[in-house]
C-alpha cells in the first residue's frame, strides 16, 4: 500500500513539475508574452523653435497598446496627448504640434511613455520611457548679402560675398533656381563668406527665377536673402552632327568597353548609351569631385590671372554649342558643348595659366584622360582628351607647369584638347575667364569692395 502511495505521490509530483514546466516555456517563448520594451524614436538635433511639428516614432512586436506625451517645463508638466489604442499597431507615427512658451523659457524636456499589448510583467506589458531635452531657439539666422557681381549671363559666373551669422548654424549656401547649391567658403574673417556662383547654360533665359543666400539654424529657422542680379542671354549655336558607323565602332563601342558599360544591340542605341547615358555619368562625377575636392579654407586674398588658349592652336569647338546628332538620316539625340576644343599639333604640351591643386586625374568615359586643378573659391579648370597626363591627384601645379600633351581619349577622333572652367563642378563660359577685364570688374572688384567693408566691422 505503501509503495503504491509513494509511486502515485511521485506521478503526481512529477505531473505537477511537468505542467509548471511547460507553462513556463509557454510563458517564456509565447509571442504574448513577448519581453522586449517598445522602442521610441525621435529624430531631432536637439533643437526646436517652437513652431514646427515634432514626430515620434513608437515600435513593437506586440503592438503599441497605449501611449502618454508631455511637455516637462520649468516645474510644470504639460500633457500633450494621452490615447488608449482601440486596434493593434506595430508601428505608429504621431505629430506633436507647437505650444505657446514664454520667451524666456530656453529649455523644456519631452517625456515619451509607451506600453505594449504584451501578457509579460504580471499581464501589465512592457514599458519604455523616455525624455528628450530640447533646446528652444526662436531666432532666424543673420544672412546679408554684402556685395555681389552687378549682372550674370546665361552660362556665366558671378561673385558673391555675404555675412551670415547665428549661434546655433547648421546649413548656409546660395542657390540658384532653388535648385543648384553653391556653397559658401570663408572670407576674410569669421562669419564673411564668399562664393563664385554659376548660371548653368541648360537653363534658359525666361526660365531664370532667383538666386537665393539661404540659412538654416538647428532648431530649423530659415532666413533667404536675394542676390540681387541684372541678367542676359547668350547666343546658342546651333550645330548637326552626322554620326556614322565608323565613329560607333571605332570611337562609341572602345569608350563603353573601357567604361565597364555593356553594349547595345543596334548602333543607334550604342551611340546613344555613350553620349547621352556614359555623358550624364561622367558629368555627374565631374561634379560630385570637384565640390567634394575643392578647397574650403578660409581665403584671405584671391587673385587669378585670365586663362590663355592652347599655344599656336586653332579653335574647333566652342562653349553653349547645342549639338543635334543624326544616324541615317534620323535625329538620335541631342547634347550640349560645354567647354572650348583646341588643337594644334599631335601631343602638344598643355600649359596652365594659373597654379592650383591637382583634384582629378582619370579615365573619365567620353572626356577621356582628364585631370581637374582647383584654383580656390570653387574655381576649377579641367583638361580632357589628353594623350599624357604628367600631374597626379593632390599635386600643386604652378603657371606654366606642362601638366599634360593633348591627344584623342574619350569619345573623339581627333588629336585636340577640351578645355573647360568649372565652378563648384559646373561647366560655365571660359571667353569670360579669358577676358582680363572681365575678371577684374565682375570677380577681383567685387571681393575687393567687400574687403573693405568686413575689416570696418566690429
């Protein structure tokens, strides 16, 4: 009987161990009773200005069950929103909108209380709190335009040089159209900024809007000023190009293959994937290295000599050519010339007019061996086609250094060199550049007069 007894007690035990096991790797591995904390995030610098909408983010497996904000000012704790979820949401995206603060108030914490639909913690669910510090700034950036260039035509450049000014400043810089970035490089002294700006020839005339001096603090206040500008147009040759297969195989298909480009089928569609797809690339690349390249360092003074044509040679090509590609017979595309072609004899020595810094030295797709030299304030020249390059990257040149020979890499025929002036990586119009005059009046005066003023200032 004993025995028995003991055998059923043990039984017993042993089932009663098993149920408690089992119920706690349920409780455990359950999805419902899942442990993890709900995640909250606030995408913020730090800074508000008290008028923008704030946004938190809340997150969990479980889905969120219920949700209180508050304001934690001074002393006083001022509820925002406090909601009871009627379905389930993993995720849920809320806006805070601005409150009414005293002036005086330069901090105020946000307090973020989340709970989750989880069965862990005794059936409550899990819980996440947060406080973020904001700090309050209402004050829109000093931005002033000192001076500038008195016009900019179509495919130009012009000077610009502005105070901008705030204690918090996240982001200051001149845009054109609202679209083109220029970026501002330090002058002369603290919180003075000067800028060579481009109109880019692509844009035509009756489609100029503005162009803007732009600063943005951290708490997001914003101040634009406008450059103020008289602008003219420039006249556009037009040209057509007859584009035959000797060109695609011998020119086209050799560009694409050393461009890692895979070719096309037909010969219309290879030339195609060259001038227009492999140009938009290299354009790009032109661009993305020259701004991330060029010298942002303070510039005490800036003086730039004109740039002279290719010794002995003859001018093929010149800049704002809008060329018109036909194949037999048929218009294929369309690009634009943006840079001036001269040539004279085979691997002639390319000699520069003005020293800089070597900041591109490549294989660059249609424009073949090139190199790019920035001279500072954004200003940068580049050298395409060239048989030879004799620089490498982060070299410093001097005038009159042979920085390469001329030749016919690219997407070209010809034994020539492309010369082209850059600002902040845009294309613009080298006869300007060329032009001594021209340089003193719209560049050199215009941050001379600036000068003076930023050295008056306290």
């Amino acid at each position: 009987m004993r025995r028995r007894n003991n055998s059923f007690k043990n039984i017993l035990t042993l089932m009663i161990l098993s149920i408690i096991v089992a119920i706690g790797a349920f409780i455990y591995f359950s999805p419902i009773f899942e442990k993890k904390k709900p995640t909250v995030s606030f995408l913020n610098n730090g800074y508000w200005n008290a008028k923008d909408k704030l946004n938190i983010k809340l997150e969990d497996e479980s889905g969120i069950k219920s949700y209180k904000i508050s304001f934690k000012v001074n002393d006083a704790n001022i509820e925002v929103q406090n909601k009871v979820l009627e379905s389930k949401q993993n995720k849920l995206s809320i806006d805070i909108n601005s409150i009414k603060l005293d002036q005086n108030v330069k901090t105020i914490k946000l307090a973020v209380e989340a709970y989750d639909n989880s069965m862990w913690n005794l059936f409550r669910g899990n819980t996440t709190y947060k406080e973020f510090t904001l700090n309050i700034d209402r004050k829109r950036p000093l931005a002033r335009v000192i001076t500038n260039s008195y016009n900019i035509k179509r495919g130009g450049s012009a000077a610009v040089v502005v105070e901008v000014k705030d204690e918090n400043l996240k982001e200051k810089y001149i845009t054109f159209n609202d679209t083109y970035k220029f970026e501002l490089i330090p002058y002369l002294k603290e919180g003075f900024y000067a800028a060579i700006i481009a109109w880019p020839v692509e844009v035509e005339f009756d489609q100029f809007d503005v162009v803007n001096l732009v600063a943005i603090d951290k708490a997001n206040n914003v101040t634009v000023s406008k450059v103020p500008l008289y602008i003219k147009d420039l006249k556009i040759k037009n040209d057509k190009l007859k584009i035959s297969d000797n060109f695609i195989n011998k020119v086209s298909i050799p560009v694409l293959q050393k461009s890692d480009m895979e070719i096309p089928s037909s010969n219309d569609e290879i030339f195609i994937k060259q001038n227009r797809f492999l140009r938009a690339k290299n354009v790009s690349t032109i661009r993305d290295e020259s701004i991330k390249n060029m010298s942002k360092e303070m510039i005490n003074n800036f003086s730039i000599n004109p740039f002279r044509r290719l010794s002995g040679s003859k001018t093929f090509a010149g800049f704002a050519e809008k060329r018109e590609y036909f194949y037999e017979g048929q218009k294929i595309d369309e690009a634009w010339h943006l840079g001036m072609d001269w040539a004279s004899i085979k691997r002639a020595p390319v000699k520069i007019s003005n020293g800089g810094t070597v900041i591109f030295n490549n294989y660059l797709g249609i424009y073949g061996n090139t190199a790019i030299i920035d001279h500072k304030l954004g200003l940068q020249t580049l050298y395409a086609h060239t048989s030879k390059l004799n620089v490498q990257k982060g070299d410093e040149v001097r005038k009159d250094d042979n920085i390469a020979n001329t030749g016919s890499t690219g997407a070209v025929f010809g034994d020539h060199l492309h010369f082209g002036v850059l600002v902040q990586g845009i294309e613009v119009n080298p006869i300007e550049w060329m032009d001594k005059s021209w340089i003193k009046t719209r560049i050199l005066d215009i941050l001379s007069e600036a000068k003076q003023e930023i050295r008056r200032s306290k």
